[in-house]
C-alpha cells in the first residue's frame, strides 16, 4: 500500500496531494503497459521503429502528466486557502527527437551490456525494455513535476514545494526528501528523479508542515552519516560514501526499509 503522509494545511489539501499521487501511478502503470504491447507488435528485432511509435506516446502521456498536476495546483492552492490567484504553467512537451534518442540510448544499451554478460537474446531483448521504459516513465512523469515546480516558481504565494515519496522510497529519493522543501529561491531547485521514479511533488506555503515522512527520513540521514564517520566508511574516497551508508542504515531499519522498486514491466 502507498502511504502519504498528510503534509498540508487542510484535510482537503492533503487527500488532493494523495489522489495526485495516485493518478501519476496509474499514467504510470498505463505507459508501461503500452509499452509492453508496443514491443511485442513491433519486436526488438526493430528498435528504431519502436523508438519512434514509443516517441508518439510518451509525448501525449507528458501531456496527461502535466494535465493532471495542473489541475492538481489550481485544486490544491484553493483548498489551503492561499490568497489572490496563480494559473498553473504546464510543462512543454519534450522535443520528439530527444525522445528517440534517450529511448535509444537506453534501451539498446541495456540489450548490449545485458548480451555481452551472457544473456539469451530473449533475456537480453528484456533488459532493454526494462531500461528503455525505465526512461520513458522519468519522462512521462515528468510533465507532471515540472508543471508543479514551474507552477510553484510562477506563484508569488509559493515558497517552494516538496517531494511526496511513497512510504518506503529508494535510498536516492529518501536522501533527495531528507533534504526537507525546496525552496523557489535556491539555485538550482529542480526536481531530482530517476528512471522509473514516481515521486510527486507538492506546493508549500507558509505555514505548510514539512512532510512527517520526510523529517523521519532527515534523522535517518544524519544518523546514518554519524555511523559512518565514526566506523571511518566515509573515508574511503568514493563519491557515493555517504549514499551507500544511507542505504545500509534503511536496509537495516525496518521502518525505513526502501522501496526497491518494480523496474520490471511486464510485473506492474
């Protein structure tokens, strides 16, 4: 179950942030359900034609992202009973060129490497969906957060907005959460997200509360960081020393234990 925490001003405000959530979830499940279908009509046999049919759907399904988190603003701005008005900004579509070339980048890489570790053409034809669709989900989706984010730097009422994970979120995006809200007047405040994420983000006001969820996740962080400089594991030299700490302190915590993820989807 996908638990949210309530984070806004109303009751009304915090069941709008969930049912957003949960429409995101389902355009989700949607897309890769039609890529799916798509690759089993067309064959990886034909990536290029693929890549183009896909090209056409992820563009219409960023359109129904940014749609949904549009009206999902407007919505959720009423509801907490922020002054004067704001019109949503809805995302532009990504260029259908970029699309191709990402869907291709991924996708047939993952076919690549996965052949060149000894998979069948079959497993390997598999491990290119999954890392092409993986891709083309962080994009789908992300109409919907730019359109909250661009939305929220447009609203002279907004100071910023926060990430909604779901309860158990990857140790990437409970690290981006731990972090608290992102305020519109910080360089370089953009939504972090990775392929087959399904983070959301919602609007923050004053008075807003900061996410419970993600305050929890802030102590965690710290904690975690704290373990990992007394047992020296942050000394190693690495750049992903203190993410791989935060990671072995949630798979150790089972209230915290992270989501993994179901990047496979042919299983959603």
């Amino acid at each position: 179950m996908i638990r949210v925490a309530l984070v806004a001003l109303t009751v009304e405000g915090a069941a709008l942030t969930r049912a957003h959530r949960q429409a995101q979830l389902t355009l989700r499940a949607d897309v890769l359900r039609d890529l799916v279908q798509l690759w089993s009509l067309i064959g990886p046999g034909d990536f290029e034609r693929f890549a183009v049919a896909a090209e056409i759907l992820i563009r219409q399904r960023h359109g129904d992202s940014a749609g949904l988190a549009a009206a999902y603003f407007e919505r959720f701005r009423t509801a907490e009973g922020v002054a004067g008005s704001a019109t949503a900004r809805l995302a532009e579509a990504p260029d259908a060129p970029a699309v191709r070339a990402v869907l291709r980048a991924t996708g047939l890489a993952g076919m690549r490497s996965a052949a060149a570790a000894g998979q069948s053409a079959q497993a390997a034809a598999r491990t290119g969906l999954v890392r092409a669709s993986g891709s083309a989900v962080w994009m789908v989706l992300g109409g919907g957060r730019r359109t909250v984010t661009d939305s929220v730097r447009a609203d002279r009422q907004a100071a910023g907005w926060q990430r909604v994970t779901s309860g158990s979120p990857c140790a990437f995006c409970a690290m981006i959460a731990s972090r608290g809200p992102a305020f519109k007047s910080q360089r370089g405040a953009r939504f972090q997200a990775h392929d087959h994420c399904a983070c959301t983000a919602e609007p923050f006001y004053e008075g807003s509360r900061p996410v419970p969820g993600n305050e929890r996740l802030r102590r965690a962080w710290e904690a975690a960081q704290r373990q990992a400089r007394e047992s020296g594991e942050l000394s190693r030299g690495t750049s992903n020393d203190a993410l791989n700490a935060f990671r072995r302190y949630l798979a150790g915590d089972q209230t915290l234990r992270p989501d993994t993820g179901r990047t496979d989807p042919t299983r959603e």
